[in-house]
C-alpha cells in the first residue's frame, strides 16, 4: 500500500487533537458496559473485523432521470474513482473492497487494475453485470429485456456478458456474481408471468454453469423500475425460488431500497437464511421507492434490526452464514465520499449495537412471553452511544477519529478539482 491518497502525518495530526477525549468516552462506556457484563474491548475487536464494500459506482454523483449535478473534481473514470475509495479505507478502516460494476468499469489491463487498487490498498468485492443499458454497437437490444427477453439473441448476449464479468472478476480477485436484471413489464399482458421467468431460469442456468467452483450467483430482487407493472425477480420470493431452481451456490442478495414501504425487511433477512439463501447486502436507505438514500439516513432502526438478524443467524449458521456486506447508494447532493464516510459509520454502528443485545435475555423473554424484556433487550442495544468503540478500533487501524473533520482537512476534494477534468451535465445514476 504505497500509494494512499491522504498522509498518515495528516490522520495522526488530527487525531492527536482528540485522542485524551475519546479514551475517556471510551472507559466511561466500558465502565457502563461492564455493569452488564459486557466486555468493551471484545466489541471493538469484533468491530475491527467488520468491513463492507464500497461500489465503484457511488464514488461519483449520482443522478436522477431529471437530471444530475456534478461537483468539481468527482471522479470519471475507476481510476480516479479507486483514489477515492482507497480515502473512505484510510479514513474509515472498515470499506477495503470495491464492488465493480461493468462496462462502467471496463479496463484494458484488469492484472493492472488489480496492482493499482492493492497499491491504495484495497481488493475487490463482487462483480456486477449490466444488462439494464445498451452499450454503442450492441446487437441486440434490452428494451425488451435481458436474460428474460423474448428474443434468444438478446439472451444470449446477456448471458455472454455475464459470464465476460466472471472472467474479469477472477482477474481481480473476485469470487460473487451479482446479478440484478431490470426485466418486466409495463402493461398489464405485456409479457406472460410464467414464460418470461423460465426464460430468465434458463439464461440464469447458463451463467450459473459458467460459475467458478469457487464463486456464488447473487440474485437481486426489486420491486420495481425501471418496469412500472411487473418485474421478473420482483421479490424475495421469486429470487429464492430462482436460487434454489439454479443451484446450491446461487444465493439472494437484500438490496435493503428494494421493496415496498414498511416491508418487514428483517424477516426476509432472516427467512433467506433460514434455507441457506442469504447472499449478501446492497445497503442503503429509503422513504419511498428506491431512493439510494444514505444507509440508516432515514430509518436507522431498521438498519440495526437487519443487523440483529445477521447477529441471530451468525449465532446459529445452519447450513453457512457469510453474506457479502455491500453499499449501494446514489450520492446526488452530498460529496460522495463523505456520504459513503457516514454511512459506513452508520452501517458499523448498527452491527456493533447488535453485538450489544444481550441474546440470553432476548431468549429468555422471548420463551416467557415477555413482551416487554424482550423488547428491551433489542431496545437497551439500540440506545448505546457506540460511536467511541468504533472510533478506537479506527484509530487502532491507522483511521481518523472524525472521519469527516479529517477528511475536510485534507482538502482533498479541492486538490482533486484542479487535477481532474470536470464532469459534464446529464441525468441517470452515473
Ligand atoms: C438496481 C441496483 C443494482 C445495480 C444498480 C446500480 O437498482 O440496485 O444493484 O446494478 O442499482
Ligand atoms: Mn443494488
């Protein structure tokens, strides 16, 4: 790692100026963690070994189809955008994987890629496909789907694209497909429901053949858009079903801005793994539809009871718990890198208070009926102040104890508008 972005002399330098405060936040919380029992340093070395992806796509603005705002300096090509999430790692210790999504990241040397992200320090989290846009030249179109359409020549391209993303990931380390098709209707009629899924099981069979022993297929459900009456994979279960139709290593990723509003998130979470199903996380927040808002931006309380979920099924593996922790957001008024900053910070926090739950309290309550203990048991959790245990064991990894107040100090974003070319107007997610 030689070539981080920001001066360890920097991180330390700002460090330095809060470093008495946070020790004593620090043994005031374990003095009041210890009255229950809870050792303090066993949390912060569970937090030291948490960590979740960043997408290369949330490096940049995002946008919507009304239109989308640049800032100075964001980046516009992965290069620029690895620079950027290498700052996140440095500043956060907890984001040291890129989630690539392709052909937004397509690269002639991908052995080079991957030297270049190790040398910022950092690796390489699943891969995603895009069959959602039609590139220049492409022969046939997805305006009627992609692993789904009616036309076999557009399968099949899909599936080739597919299985093209497999190859470039097993260049960068990679070992999960991520597989989220925008296919569906907007017509009542439009498409038959039955046919248009055993379409997309026999493309997805394909690619699944194609998997690596090694690897795993990430099925993304989503309710809707860019299809407004129907879409193939609309829900957990239509992808579960898919994931056990396609094979033992086809798992179900929870992009958490994918469902309908107060959908009982957690209970899906708990459902994929209760048949071996959960695959990983596309961590966000939501108020409406999928508003790619900051994660635990708007409902922080339902990040932290995803995560007691994942506490619940870490506790009791069955048949293997190790879903793909990742980021997928759209940062269309903030600067990116702050928001991915405070929302892996948001992220952290709530897998650490889900540490806090007293499990034998919770059971307890939870076999008596106790209504109430039961809920406080989640409920005392959720109230810690966790903020000094996750500063500790960053400062403990060579991060910052603010992240954003030493991020602004570095005046990165600054230095990086005049080094880089400005990014022109448009719409849409990148
Ligand atoms: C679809 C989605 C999917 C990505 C895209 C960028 O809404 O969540 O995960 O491919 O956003
Ligand atoms: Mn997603």
């Amino acid at each position: 790692m030689s070539n981080l972005p920001i001066s360890a002399d920097l991180i330390a330098e700002h460090n330095a100026k809060g470093l008495e405060a946070l020790h004593e936040d620090y043994e005031a919380l374990g003095r009041k963690l210890a009255r229950t029992g809870i050792d303090i340093d066993a949390i912060k070395k569970r937090v030291a070994g948490f960590s979740v992806a960043v997408p290369s796509w949330g490096a940049g603005r995002g946008g919507t189809r009304f239109a989308k705002f640049p800032i100075p300096g964001e980046p516009t090509n992965i290069h620029e955008k690895l620079e950027d999430c290498s700052v996140i790692n440095q500043l956060s210790t907890v984001t040291p994987r890129v989630s690539p999504h392709f052909p937004w990241d397509k690269v002639a040397d991908y052995k080079a890629l991957r030297e270049e992200a190790s040398e910022l320090g950092l690796g390489w989290d699943a891969v995603n496909s895009n069959t959602f846009q039609d590139q220049v030249g492409q022969a046939h179109t997805y305006a009627n789907g992609s692993l789904s359409s009616q036309d076999a020549g557009a399968r099949q391209q899909a599936v080739d694209h597919n299985i093209e993303c497999i190859e470039i990931g097993q260049q960068l380390g990679s070992t999960d497909l991520t597989v989220w098709v925008g296919d569906g209707t907007n017509f009542p009629g439009q498409q038959d429901f039955a046919r248009s899924l055993d379409r997309y099981l026999d493309s997805a069979a394909q690619i699944y053949a194609a998997l690596p022993g090694d690897w795993r297929m990430l099925l993304e459900h989503k309710m809707f858009e860019p299809a407004f009456y129907s879409t193939v994979i609309s829900d957990w279960g239509s992808s579960i079903l898919a994931a056990q139709t396609i094979g033992e290593r086809c798992k179900c990723l929870v992009d958490l801005g994918h469902h309908a509003p107060n959908v009982n998130i957690e209970q899906i979470v708990a459902r994929l793994h209760r048949f071996g199903k959960l695959g990983g996380f596309h961590f966000n927040d939501s108020k409406y539809g999928d508003d790619d808002l900051d994660s635990g931006s708007i409902n922080p309380h339902q990040l932290f009871l995803v995560f007691n979920e994942l506490a619940e099924a870490e506790a009791n593996p069955r048949d293997g718990f190790n879903p793909s922790y990742m980021i997928d957001q759209s940062h269309n008024v903030t600067d990116p890198i702050e928001s991915m900053l405070s929302s892996a910070e948001a992220i952290t926090a709530c897998f650490a208070k889900a540490s806090l739950v007293d499990r034998a309290a919770l059971h307890g309550a939870q076999e008596a009926n106790d209504t109430m203990m039961a809920f406080q048991a989640l409920r005392r959790a959720y109230n810690v102040d966790v903020a000094p245990i996750l500063a500790m064991a960053r400062v403990e990894a060579g991060g910052a104890i603010d992240v954003l107040a030493a991020y602004r100090a570095s005046g990165y974003r600054a230095r990086k508008a005049q080094e880089r070319k400005p990014v022109g107007l448009g719409a849409g997610i990148v």
